[in-house]
C-alpha cells in the first residue's frame, strides 16, 4: 500500500510542479492527501528553511547543515508525516531523506553510513514507499533556475535545492544554487546511485520531457500500484 511518495532530483529538475500536478490528479479522482516539504513543512521548518537557504555571506558548516536538516526533519516527521500516515492519509513529500544523502552525503562528502543512522533517527524509521527521482543533466536544471529567477515564474515560487517547495522567498539564488557545477553533478550522481541501489522504490524518470509527458508516467505508476495494492 503506498502512504509516502517522495519527489526528489537536484535543482531545476520540476519534481515541485509533478508533485502538485499528482496531488491534482489524486484529488479529482477523489483520493485525499496531504502535500508537504522539506525543509519547511512545520513552523519551525519555516525557520530552519530561511536560516538553511537565505543565510546570504554567513558561512554554514557542512555538520551545522547536516544537523539543521535532520531538526527540521525530526520535527517534520512528528508534527506533520506521521499523524497523517496514521489516519491513513497518503503523504506526498517534496524531499525527504534522499535528498539528505544526495546532498550532505554525494555533495558534501559526509559519510553515508551515519547519514543513514542520522536519518533513521530523524525520520523516526519511516521511509518513502515510492520515489520519483525527476533526472536531468545539470547545466538544463540550473539553467532553468536562472530563468525562474529572472522573472519567467511569477515572485514569491521557490525553485531550487534541498529547500524547494512553493512558499515565499528572498529573491536571488540560495545557496545551493551558488554551489559550483561539480558539487551540482555529485549531487546528481549520487541520487543515480541510490536509485541504483533501490529500484523498485526509486524511478527514474526524465526530467528533459514535456511536463504533461512526465506527469502522465507517474500518474500511470501510481494507478498501477493503488491498483495492486502495493
């Protein structure tokens, strides 16, 4: 049975738009649930999010990031994530732990054993039961980036690296999206292996298509697997 579904893939790559336009679909069809982010998905993770991507000059170690995500998710997880799991409301996540070993773990180089403790611990033991990993080569993802932030999306659309979701922000790029190429193609290599690794959890799908393209594969997976009952 699927109760979590996360969208993951690096910046640029519209996981944000596939998750609304599945939430879309589930709610004409009559099926209830809850769309959430990270960070972000609570109160707190509001204020996490502006301290984690707006912190302009401040220089943010690579464990204060790592441990700021992980209090964010803890709380993500308790206030949000399980309480709708447990009324058996199906949960659509913009990012979850995936992310956390794509970024901190491929990007940063953080040691991916502890990653995966840390995110136990943080996650409470939950863990998505379908992934769509939206792929797309770098240079297309940041490209499309810049153009949302030169004004081709109204203000106020959040675009982005492990904070995407649509909510209000300072303008200019966060500071992912200042992150060099290379930490950009680590990120995506990693989100590949970990695919690799799960792939009856984690699909693949090309982020390059037409959006309507992509939103009618995972509607297609989706139906299939309510359809089973996985």
């Amino acid at each position: 049975m699927i109760r979590l579904i996360s969208f993951e893939g690096g910046d640029g790559s519209g996981k944000t738009t596939q998750l609304q336009l599945l939430e879309k679909y589930l709610t004409s069809r009559g099926k209830l649930c809850l769309t959430t982010r990270e960070p972000g998905g609570t109160a707190l993770g509001e204020m996490i999010r502006q301290v984690l991507l707006e912190a302009g000059k401040v220089e943010i170690s690579s464990p204060t990031e790592l441990f700021l995500y992980l209090a964010d998710r803890a709380q993500h997880v308790r206030e949000v994530i399980r309480p709708a799991l447990a009324s058996g409301t199906p949960v659509l996540c913009d990012r979850f732990t995936d992310s956390t070993l794509a970024y901190q773990g491929y990007g940063r180089g953080v040691d991916l054993d502890m990653l995966r403790r840390l995110n136990r611990v943080a996650s409470d033991g939950i863990t998505p039961d379908l992934t769509f990993l939206l792929d797309c080569p770098v240079e297309v993802g940041l490209s499309r980036t810049r153009q949302r932030l030169q004004g081709s999306k109204p203000p106020g659309l959040l675009a982005g690296g492990p904070g995407s979701g649509q909510a209000g922000r300072l303008e200019g790029p966060d500071r992912f999206e200042r992150e060099k190429s290379e930490f950009h193609q680590r990120v995506r290599m990693g989100f590949l292996e970990l695919a690799r690794a799960e792939p009856e959890r984690i699909l693949i799908l090309d982020a390059t298509c037409p959006v309507s393209e992509v939103h009618e594969k995972i509607r297609k997976i989706v139906d299939e697997r309510l359809k089973d009952g996985q």
